[in-house]
C-alpha cells in the first residue's frame, strides 16, 4: 500500500465544501457518530448493514436511516420497497433531535422525492462531513436513476464534502466517457485539455478534476472497476491536488458491497484525521485487507461479501 500526493495545495482537501477547521470548534468525540442513509440487505454484505459494520471496524459509532427496503442476496437484487417520504423525513428527525451526528455517508437513495427530502434536511441540519456514494449504475450496468433524479443526484453531489463514485457513475457526474477502450486520444478540443486521455485512469482523474473544480466537492477516484494491476484510490480535490493511495488488485469474484464499505469507512476516518488524504490511506488500506479475507467467508453462492471484521482483534476464549 503505497502514497503518493501529486500539486496537492492543503492535506486538507477541499476549499469549496469542506468545513473551516477553527480554534473554538468542540473537540471530536473519541467514537465518531456516523450516520448512514442507504438501503438494505438481508444478507450483509452491502447497504446499511455493511455500512454499519464499516463505521464501527473504523472507529465510530454507527446509526442508520433507511431509504429503501432491498429483497437481495449475493446473486442479485429481487424487489425495492421504498416507504413514504414522510417516513424517511420522521426517521432523520428523530436521530438528529437527539444525536449530534459529525459525519454522514449517503447511499441508495433510489428517486427523486427521496433525494430531494435528504438534501433539503441536510441543508437544514448542517453536518461537519458528509461523504456521498452516487448510487446510479446497477452491477448489470443498468442506469437506476431517470433523468430527473440524476439531475438532482448531481445537484447533491456538489453539495457534499466528498464524492465515491465507481467508473460508471463517475462517468454520469462528469457527462465524459472513460471506460471506454476504443478511445486512444483526448477529447475534441477544449482549452487547456493537453494530457494523454488514452488510459481509462487518466480519463479519470482528468475528468474528475474538472468536476470537482466545477463543484468545489472532493471526488474518490475508485480503479476497482476498471481491469490494471492497481485497485487504489486518487483524491482528486477542488484546487487541481491529488492524492494516490495504490493497492494490488486481488483476484476474488467477493466484492459485494466494496463501495459502501469504503465510503462508510472512509466518513468515519474523516471526523478522526480531518484530512481526506489520511482518511482515504486508513480507508484503502483496510477495504484491501477486507477484501484480501473475503473468500474464507462462504457468504452465498454469487458474490459475496467482504470480511468486515478483517484485521479485528476477537478473544474468542473467553
């Protein structure tokens, strides 16, 4: 696991959307309170569930708001119920008339009332970090999302501190493509865009800087997706600056649920560090180790989860 930080103008990431750092802010709690608004699944791997187990393997304390009620499994997604919106608006109220929340991570969402209500109350109910994880591309490569909802996805994405997406999603963010193999030269010609696009990972990060200097929001550049050696993560910050933290690919069909768990762990790692690019090393180092673990699991017969627990001290004698 290697880092390597490229202009990087602050370690603290952010200019547009990031928190002030002061003097007179209330310390940190020594267990974070994370808050999870996502989905679920029955079997653990993903959703809520995988978002809790994330944000207690990194330190916090983990509560959960659920937008939907996914029948799923580790072969595939079954049947969506998403209850009223009221009841959504009832279950945030009720955490934050109680809990003072110092990081949130945002999930499925599944349409645009439910992303309209979580964005109106985030506005309402300011929050020190708040990590987004644009859930818009099915695992079947189907887009979840119409277009009113993305738009609206969009919207939030620049609201928030900092952005997950995977390759595909990344690719709906920006509008630009970069998956795409056949692409061997840089897009029509636009001022300023010199570097060599003939990679997906440059593709990537390019267009991830221009996106992020549009928004002023943090975007986690995730190489899982895509088929090289490195299975890291670039930062890609407002001001240009980036953040590289590689890590070697591990062949394994289990990686049900990597995007929640990182985006979880990683919210939770920012109320400790305060600095995405230690948040994001901490992240990446213990997903790789989550993943490296995951096949001594036997969790289903598609694919399955990753081993949260990984690298967990149990005394299991007692």
């Amino acid at each position: 696991m290697t880092h390597a930080a490229h202009n990087a103008a602050s370690d603290q990431g952010p200019t547009s959307n990031q928190p002030p750092t002061t003097a007179d802010q209330p310390p940190s709690p020594s267990r974070p309170r994370v808050l999870s608004i996502a989905g679920t699944d029955p079997t653990g791997g993903a959703g809520a569930q995988a978002d809790l187990k994330s944000i207690m393997a990194a330190g916090g304390y983990g509560m959960s708001v659920i937008t939907s009620l996914v029948t799923q499994n580790t072969q595939g997604v079954r049947e969506i119920h998403t209850p009223p919106s009221a009841f959504l608006e009832a279950q945030l109220q009720a955490v934050f008339d109680d809990v003072d929340v110092d990081a949130v991570k945002i999930g499925m969402l599944g349409g645009l009332e439910t992303i309209e209500v979580v964005s109106r109350f985030l506005v309402d109910h300011a929050v020190r970090w708040v990590v987004l994880d644009p859930v818009m591309v099915a695992t079947s490569g189907d887009r979840l999302l119409d277009e009113e909802a993305e738009a609206a996805l969009r919207r939030l994405a620049g609201e928030v501190n900092v952005v997950t997406p995977n390759i595909p999603e990344l690719e709906i963010l920006t509008g630009e493509p970069i998956a795409d193999e056949s692409i061997t030269d840089p897009p029509a010609t636009e001022p300023g865009r010199t570097t060599d696009a003939t990679t997906p990972e440059t593709r990537a990060i390019e267009a991830a800087k221009r996106w992020a200097a549009d928004t002023g929001t943090t975007v986690i550049v995730k190489f899982g997706h895509l088929h090289g050696p490195d299975a890291g993560n670039v930062a890609v910050m407002p001001e240009g600056g980036t953040f590289e933290v590689t890590a070697p690919r591990i062949e394994t069909k289990n990686t049900h649920g990597t995007g929640c768990s990182l985006s979880s762990a990683l919210a939770t790692r920012l109320v400790i560090e305060d600095a995405i690019p230690s948040a994001l090393g901490w992240a990446t180092a213990w997903l790789h180790g989550a993943i490296a673990a995951a096949d001594a699991l036997h969790v289903g017969h598609g694919h399955g989860p990753v081993d949260h627990s990984a690298g967990v001290v149990r005394d299991l004698s007692r």
